[in-house]
C-alpha cells in the first residue's frame, strides 16, 4: 500500500470553474484532459499526487502544480469544485 497517498482515486473525476469554462478530468490512470469553453481537450498530460498535492506534465513538456483544500481543486490561479 502506498503510505504518501492511501487511496490514489479519491481524486478522480470531473472538476470544473464556478462558470464551467474550465473542465478538468483526472483519469484513473494517471492522465487527465482539460477542456477549455468549446475547446475539447485543450491540454492533456499527466499528473502524480502525493498526499494533496498534485503535479501536472502536459503532453508538451510544461509543468504545473496545485493542491485540494476542503473538496476543491486550486490549480494555476484557478478554483475547480468536484462535479457531481
């Protein structure tokens, strides 16, 4: 069992900005897809979590990084909730 992050799934999903402009789904298998307005798949990469803290590497080589709060995602300036 990993002992950095217990359940590695709890934070699989669809999480989205208030105004749905910005969906961001993080795939069970290490991958996630971010869409942007109309703009399917805008960026896609992958991510690795560590306790609540996560860390993105789009498919072009740029990084970024966030962590969950509360049940919410904050990402690159940006407020995601998890959608139901």
């Amino acid at each position: 069992m990993n002992n950095i992050n217990p359940n590695p799934y709890r934070y699989v999903g669809m999480w989205v900005t208030k105004d749905g402009y910005i969906r961001h789904e993080l795939l069970p298998n290490g991958r996630y897809d971010e869409a942007r307005g109309n703009r399917k798949s805008a960026y896609q990469g992958h991510y690795t979590i560590e306790g609540d803290h996560i860390e993105y590497v789009d498919d072009s080589g740029f990084t970024a990084d966030g962590y969950f709060r509360d049940s919410v995602l904050y990402h690159a300036g940006m407020v995601l909730y998890r959608e139901e």
